[in-house]
C-alpha cells in the first residue's frame, strides 16, 4: 500500500478512532502474524472480523470502515465509497483485489 494512502488512513484513524489503528495492528501481528497494511491490501477479513468483535453493532463497524479506511482510500482512487464499504464486509477478498490493483496503478480502476 503506497505511502500516501497510509498516511491518510492514520490521519482518518486519529479523527475518528483514537487507538484503533494501535489495537488492528497488534491483533493483526498475533492472529495473521501480518502488517494491517499487508492485511488490507491483500485480504481484510481479519480486520472484519477483529471490527465485529470490539464493535458487535455492524453500523458501527460500517462507520469505522468507511470513515478509517474506505474515504482516505478513495480520496486516492476517486471510486463510489457505500461500494467499496459493502465489498469490505461481505466480500473481502474482492475488495482487497479491488483496491490493490487501484493503489498500484494510482487510477481509477477499483
């Protein structure tokens, strides 16, 4: 995940969820023994799935997404963000193809 779009995420987390970032990462490191960022490039379902354990409203857990992680994407890629927030929790795998090839190619492919 290219370095602009990392800082946007944490700029976002900071605003939004103070510590959050902190918490995905470690659970990350111990349960996939990967970088978040490694994760959400290349399959989100962990951090889902550690979202829908801190937060078991899965509004909540569509606001952290949207809010954490699809806009400061977006605000790279320009794509529709209430798609990209439902490929993340109902098809991770997909949204991870998705954005990937997005952020590699800088354009808007996702």
């Amino acid at each position: 995940m290219k370095l602009h779009v990392v800082t946007s995420i944490k700029s976002a987390a900071k605003r939004v969820a103070p510590g959050l970032l902190e918490a995905l990462e470690t659970y990350c490191r111990l349960r996939v023994g990967a970088s978040l960022y490694a994760i959400l490039s290349s399959n989100p379902k962990p951090v889902v799935d550690a979202l829908t354990r801190m937060y078991p409203d899965i509004e909540v857990v569509r606001f952290i997404v949207r809010e954490v992680f699809v806009k400061p994407i977006l605000s790279a890629i320009q794509v529709d963000c209430e798609d990209l927030v439902n490929l993340f929790i109902n098809r991770p795998e997909e949204f991870a193809k998705r954005i990937q090839k997005a952020v590699d190619n800088g354009v808007n492919s996702a």
